[in-house]
C-alpha cells in the first residue's frame, strides 16, 4: 500500500521488521526480493510519486574541484530514484576489479567476484532481463557477424534493460502486494540511536510533517553522495560508523571523454563492428575494454571505450527512437500529436532507421556524423575525490552535501595508454587521432572531462571498523541493526556502469538479512 506523509501519519506504536530507506534501484530490488521471500517491508521515499522540482532541492550541492554535472542532474528523489531517467545499460564488474593489482593502492575487494556470481543472475531476473544473451560470442552469431579481434583490446558487449523504470517493471509489488507499506515525502533525517542499535528514523516532509519510523532492522538505500552526506551529519555523542575517519573520503566516479578523433578507412566494416546490436528484444553496445596484460605492463587502471557518433539529425533520431520505443512497449496514451508530425515530417529518416533495425537488427548512424572515441576510465580506489558538508541547510535542517572532484595524473596517463592502445589495433578499419590536449596533459582537456552520473565511493567496504565503513554484509560499523546499499560501498570503481553490481550486492543482503538476521529474535524479543 502507497501512503503520503504529507496526507496522513503512520501508527506511532508500529515496529516494522525491515525499514528500506530509498526507493530507487537498489531500494525497490531488496524490497522485491524480500517481498518474494515472505517478509514485511516498510519502504520510505522522500521524494513523491513523479520526480519533483520541490522534492530535487535538498540534493542541490555544492560542488568544489573539478565541474561536476551528475551531483544535480543524475540524483532523483523520487519513487524509482533514478531509474526514472538512466538508459538501464547493465554490465558486471570484472573479476579483476575484485582483485589486488600491483599498480592500484587500495584496489582489491574483501571477497572474489565469485561470490556475487549467484546475484548477478537473480539481478538480471529483477531487471526484467530474462532471456538476454549472456554470451558475447553468440550476440554476434545471431546478427551473422564474426566476433572481431584487435591486439591489446577485449571487445564486448553492454546490454540495456527493455524496461528502465523499475517502478513499472515491479509495479505489480510496489502497488499491490499486502506486505508492503511505502511511504512517500519521508525524509530521512536523523536516526534515533540506543546503544549500538537505532530503534527509528525520524523523517519530515518539505511541508513541515514530522514522524518517527520504527523498526528492528535498517537498510538505507540513498545512493552514494546522499549516503555520505546522510550519515556525516553532525551528532551530539559523534558519528560512531566513522572510526576508520574515511566517511565521504575516496569518492569515485567514471571519467568520461572524448579522447580521439575517428575516421572509418572500411566504413562497412566500421559500422558492422561498432554500430548498437537489437536482438530478440534486447540492445546490446559495442566496446572496448583494455586487456589486462596490457593493464598489468603499463600499470594502468581499468579502461575501456566506444565509439559515439554525433550528427545534425541527433535530435530527430533521438525522438523519433522515443516515439517508437513508446509503441513497442505499448504505451500509446503517451505518444502525443507533436509526435505523430515529427515523424512524419522525418518519414525518410525514420525509414532508414526502422530498415536498418528490423533488416539489419542494428541503430542507424548516418553516413556523414562525426564519431569519437569516448573513454571510461575508472578512478583510484583512494581517489583524492571527496564528500563533506557545505555550512548551508537544506529545508529539511540537514547541511547540504560538497563534493570535491579530481581527476589524478595516473587516470589521465590510463587514458593516454587506451587511446594509442586503440589507434594503433584499430589501423586497418579506421584512422584515430587523439586528442592532443590529452596526449600533452593540457589542464584544457580536463575542463572537457564529465562525470557519468556513476556515482561510487565514500563508505568502503572492509570488515575492519579502522580500513572500512561498512563490513562485507554492508552493515554499519558501530551498529547492530543498520545497513548501508548503495554505490557508495564498493571499493573499486571500474570502468563498468555501477548498477547491476549494487543490484548483486543487494540481492546477496536480501540473502544475508533473510537467513541470520530478520529469522533471529531481536534483543526486544528476548526481554
């Protein structure tokens, strides 16, 4: 059931088993999971039922270091979070990326990707990704394609989600399963402590609302930057999560940008390679990734890349592709008269999409756009990258988040090796030249360096309360009771999209708080 706190109030002597905190990705998979395992769940939202202009103010931050786009137009405070704006590309972290490597202080995770392997399919259940092709190699035979190979490059895929709102692939749960109570504009905004445990939450709308939620176990589920800023605010008895002092400390993000320029020799070929696969419903990407020998010769981080093709018809292919994606999922009430003209006004070029998608079961890129290289880059596990507080409050009496971006020179020399690494594989179908700013370490080309609303970092991972905010069960150091889901735990960054690896990491603490914790009687319980 959906309630409003600005409507009416939740009973004061109610005790849920689970409070989530967020209602986003992460948020609405844990609940879901737990749903499906029988439990009762208490979900809060701050934001309403749609995104909200009112409800975005107290993600407004400021922002010191490097520009950063994402921490205003990336954050949703809104049921479904994010997810009512991402694409949904999905992509698991590699196994080195849970590594040790020689050349990357702090890399590592406490545990082998092994371990999320079981996760990462259940989250691909969750994601409404049943049916996609896993293999690479078999993506490529379905579209008649040879898997190419270049020296020093691992090519794969990226795969994208049919459905990106998650408030519509689990509608059915979020409206109306009977074991679930979702609260919208519950603000998160202190947590009521007794002992190593917090018994509630107290939360307030933007109207002046104010409540106290409780429940024996906690999950927040805020996102990276507004976990950080949540659980950073100032306390009389301290902060007792922050022994190890790295609370906000380490933020990551990927490093996005255009690091050469690219002209197809064999544009047939060119296009064949590079060009978006659309294959029984599914939209799989075309990358690049840099072996990881060579990673392991040149000590880089992990990296990889694509090819973005920019064109004068961007805007019309893009709501034209809008237009059509509203009729394949059925949803007509949408689609309004100004679309119906547009595409009619653009019938020659919506003919060339539509053939070259249901002939070719490939996306158009017309002949004449210009097309870049454009690199991911991970950032340092101890990225000198940070989230604090600002001395302004927001409406809800909370200090406001300041993020200080950085891109460091080993990122940058990352870049430089990726993008030779890539001019000299790809010679024979295509003639690169990179960016000479990038090439010279030019303080221009950082100034042409974003974010990709990838947002990670700031409560570490690690079973030590002295190396770590959270343990590997993401449970709160300095609680009992409280755990933490959220971009912001994991210890390294990747190249790869954040999402489908908090999605496992949920998922394996649906498991985890399903089996030792939600079974076991409380202290309350026990008298």
């Amino acid at each position: 059931m959906t309630r409003d706190l600005e409507i009416e109030r939740p009973d004061q002597d109610s005790v849920a088993e689970i409070c989530i905190v967020g209602s986003g990705a992460a948020g609405i998979v844990l609940a879901v999971d737990l749903l499906q395992q029988g439990r009762r769940v208490l979900l809060l939202e701050g934001g309403g039922a749609e995104v909200e202009e009112r409800s975005q103010d107290p993600y407004r931050s400021v922002v010191s270091g490097l520009p950063h786009r994402g921490i205003h137009t990336g954050r949703f405070r809104a049921k479904g979070g994010t997810t009512n704006r991402w694409g949904g590309q999905i992509l698991e972290f590699e196994q080195r990326d849970f590594e040790k490597r020689a050349a990357v202080p702090a890399s590592g995770w406490p545990f082998p990707k092994s371990e999320l392997t079981p996760f990462y399919q259940r989250a691909l259940e969750l994601e409404g990704m049943l049916g996609v092709t896993l293999d690479d190699a078999s993506v490529w035979r379905e579209i008649g394609v040879a898997p190419p190979e270049f020296d020093g490059l691992e090519p794969y895929f990226s795969r994208w989600t049919p459905e990106p709102a998650f408030t519509r692939v689990h509608r059915r749960a979020l409206e109306t399963d009977p074991n679930l109570d979702l609260w919208l504009h519950a603000n998160a905004v202190e947590p009521m402590i007794t002992g190593d445990r917090i018994t509630g939450l107290r939360c307030c709308t933007l109207t002046g609302v104010e409540t106290v939620f409780r429940a024996r176990t906690f999950v927040f589920c805020l996102g990276a930057i507004e976990s950080s800023r949540f659980f950073l605010q100032p306390r009389a008895d301290g902060l007792p999560w922050n022994r190890s002092g790295l609370l906000g400390k380490h933020y990551q993000d990927h490093i996005d940008a255009n690091g050469g320029e690219v002209t197809p020799l064999d544009p047939g070929r060119f296009h064949q390679l590079f060009d978006n696969v659309f294959s029984h419903g599914f939209k799989y990407h075309p990358k690049l990734r840099l072996a990881p020998h060579i990673q392991e010769d040149r000590g880089t981080l992990n990296v990889a890349g694509t090819m973005y093709f920019i064109s004068d018809a961007d805007e019309e292919l893009a709501r034209l592709k809008t237009t059509a994606k509203r009729i394949l999922r059925g949803r007509m009430r949408e689609i309004t008269a100004g679309d119906v003209f547009h595409a009619i006004a653009n019938l020659p070029l919506l003919l060339r999409q539509v053939a070259r998608y249901s002939i070719q079961h490939r996306a158009y890129n017309p002949p004449k756009a210009t097309i870049k290289l454009r690199v991911h880059c991970e950032q340092q596990p101890d990225s000198p990258s940070s989230i604090r507080l600002s001395d302004e409050r927001d409406g809800l009496g909370l200090l406001r988040a300041k993020l200080d971006w950085q891109i460091t020179q080993h990122e940058l020399a990352t870049m430089r090796e990726y993008v030779l690494q890539v001019k000299e594989a790809l010679a024979r179908i295509a003639t690169i030249v990179p960016d000479l700013d990038l090439m010279s370490g030019s303080p221009s080309f950082l100034a042409r360096c974003d974010d990709s609303n990838h947002h990670m970092g700031g409560m570490r991972m690690d079973d030590d309360p002295l190396c770590g905010v959270v343990d590997t069960n993401l449970r709160l150091h300095g609680t009992d009771n409280t755990y933490v889901c959220s971009g912001a735990v994991l210890p390294t960054s990747s190249f790869s999209n954040p999402t489908h690896t908090v999605l496992a990491l949920a998922i394996r603490l649906a498991a985890h708080l399903n089996q030792h914790v939600l079974s076991a009687p409380s202290a309350a319980d026990l008298g």
